[in-house]
C-alpha cells in the first residue's frame, strides 16, 4: 500500500465545538486548540495522514485531504 501524502487539512470553524478530542488523538501533534478553542493545524508538515481527527471528530469538523 503506497504511503498516503498530505495536500490539506479543511477544518469547519462553525462546526468545531473545541472539544479538543482530535488534539488528543492526533500522534504526532500536528493539531491545537486556538485562543477561541478552535481546532487549528500547528505543524502540517507532520502530519502521518492516519486520519485519526477525522475519524474521531464527533461533529465532522475536519478533513484530511490527501492524494
């Protein structure tokens, strides 16, 4: 299986709650919580491309678009 590679993350302001769930599962950090507890991408280029904030966002606020 050919390695996933990272075009963007898409986050929905509105629909973020800023339950900080995908912060917490995110493996590499690559996610953090802003001064309004919005969800905002901090470190893309360590982004793994596992998916794991999307899967676990429980209001569909992220996307990880990859190639």
């Amino acid at each position: 299986m050919a390695k996933l590679k990272l075009k963007e993350h898409i986050i929905n302001q509105e629909w973020c709650k800023g339950c900080g769930i995908c912060v917490h599962f995110c493996p590499k950090k690559v996610l953090a919580l802003d001064d309004n507890d919005k969800v905002m991408v901090v470190l893309p280029d360590d982004c793994i491309c596992c998916k794991m904030c999307e899967l676990r966002c429980p209001d569909l606020a992220i996307e990880v678009i990859t190639d």
